[in-house]
C-alpha cells in the first residue's frame, strides 16, 4: 500500500520542485522526507524526480504518476468530506488568499465569526494583492477580482465591484475636487502597483463613454490597504474597489468623486483548482462567504 503522507509529499515537492519547502510544509524533516520519496520511486520501480542542486524536476514517468496521485487525494479528501458531510461535522485546515484591503477590512473579521461558530477549523489566511499560485501556496481559495484567465481554476461568484476615485475631505479641501477623469492629471494621486507595474492607468465608464487616465503620483504601493491609509490621511486621491471604501464613505471619511464615472463592472469571485474539489468545509465556508457578502450588498448597495 501507498503511504498518504509519501503520495502528499510527493505531491507538494512536484508543485514546489523544492524537496526541502515540500517538507517543511507538512512538518517532516529533510532527511525523513528524502527517505520517503526514496521509497516511494522504489516500489513503482520508477525515477519520479531529476534531482538537481536546487530543483526537483518530475520526469515523464514523474509527470504521469503526479496525475493519479492528485486524483487519488482527491479522491480521498471527497470521502472524508462526505463522512464529515453527513456527520454534519466541520473540522480541519481552511487555507484561504484574499487581497489586502479586503481582508483586512472585512474577510478576517468575517472569517472569526465562522471559527466561533465551528472550534474544531483552523484558518491560514494569507493576504496580499499579488496573486497567489494555487499551486505552489499550497491554498485551498482564493479571493479574485476580475475575469479568469486561467483555465485549470473554477469560480463560484460571490458578487460585483467596481472601483471608484476617492479622497479624504481634508485633501479636497486643500487642492478643490475634480469635475471629470481628465482633470485627475492635477491632483496627487495614490497609485496601486501590484507586481511592480512601471505604468498604471485607470479606467473609467459612464454610460457608453470611456475615459482611460494615466495615474501617476508621490506614492505607489504593491499594497491596496497602504492605499487606503493614505487617502485617508489626505494625501491624494485613490481609484479603490467599492468593498474597500464604502464604509468610508458611509461615515464620511472618505468623499465619493465623479459620481457618473466609475470602473467596470469586475467579478469578485472564490476560485480553486479544477482539480481540486472543495472539501465539505470549504463548500460550507463558501456558501458562508456568499452570504455575507449578499449582506454587504444590501447593507452598502453600489450608487445608482
């Protein structure tokens, strides 16, 4: 019989090609894991890896052993689930990615109350507006905005958003409030970069009509909550995702501008592999995740 802990660490070091990360991952040490792996190649009477000073390559015969061992993890982790499923019974690792400003500002909050209601889960929450690789992060969902391009994730929908120009009274006061997209070429504006982008730009609808603005400015950050920090501390105008500033705007921290131009209209979205089904508690944390969003929706409705 095949190990479950050699066939998951087989797995994770394919998708890291790093034995060392693979183990440290899932707590085992260099040398047990090096074992196991020796093991494993030993009786499939194949050589999985091309070992190198600092990768790990699969080989054909790696590549086509990979592909039974994912399905057959998954395989396993769907029973579990169902046992769990029918036991109505919540427990295990949810390993979950989500952009900066949303999570902090509503996802983790969200995410305590689901652990109070279920003690026996555990959360990773990574967040960060570079995109993580499903694969190599080792998470179960993501949150996303914007179309996939990637064909080996699902989406479940949780809502829309579009993104909208914002600032603090404070920086409307001292340098006086756009009357269209063009006019943002003479205001301060806080710029997010994600992946280092030389070059921003913002796009704006209304109605049929497109305004696409080159946005520059002092500052610029891979980090969508340093953004919001600084329109709030009145040092220019940010272009934010409606999720990140309606309670701002509610509360009169932020100020709405150009009330007729906003973004396009974006999926805000769970993705997960294709090849990886959701364990029962994770389809229980999406239908969690649905919901409260659909509450956000009523709560902040998007200006008509």
């Amino acid at each position: 019989m095949y190990s479950l802990d050699d066939l998951k660490l087989f797995v994770r070091t394919a998708e890291l090609e790093n034995l060392s990360a693979a183990a440290r991952e899932l707590d085992r040490t260099a040398a047990t894991a090096s074992a196991a792996l020796i093991r494993l190649e030993q009786r499939l009477n194949a050589r999985l890896f091309a070992r190198t000073t600092r990768r790990m390559r699969l080989t054909e015969e790696g590549r086509l052993f990979l592909d039974a061992a994912r399905r057959a993890l998954a395989a396993l982790e769907e029973g579990e689930g169902a046992l769990a499923e029918q036991r109505e019974e919540l427990a295990g690792p949810l390993r979950l990615s989500a952009p900066s400003d949303l999570g902090r500002s509503w996802l983790r909050g969200w995410l305590d109350d689901f652990l109070e209601t279920h003690p026996q889960l555990s959360l990773e929450l990574s967040i960060g507006d570079t995109l993580a690789d499903l694969f190599r992060s080792n998470v179960d969902l993501a949150v996303r905005v914007g179309w996939l391009e990637d064909s080996s994730l699902v989406r479940r929908q949780l809502t829309t958003t579009r993104r909208v120009a914002v600032a603090a009274p404070s920086y409307l006061a001292r340098a006086g409030r756009p009357a269209s997209p063009e006019q943002l070429a003479r205001h301060q504006l806080l710029c997010l970069a994600p992946g280092g982008q030389a070059r921003m730009r913002w796009r704006f609808q209304s109605g049929s009509q497109q305004v696409e603005v080159e946005a520059s400015g002092r500052r610029t950050s891979d980090d969508g909550a340093v953004v919001r920090d600084w329109a709030l501390g009145g040092h220019g105008i940010a272009f934010k995702s409606w999720f990140d500033v309606a309670a701002d705007i509610r509360d009169g921290r932020l100020e709405l501008l150009l009330r007729d131009w906003y973004g396009q209209a974006l999926p805000l979205q769970l993705v997960f592999l294709r090849n990886r089904f959701p364990a029962y508690r994770q389809r229980r944390l999406i239908e969690f995740l649905e919901a409260r969003f659909a509450a956000f929706d009523a709560a902040y409705p998007f200006p008509a």
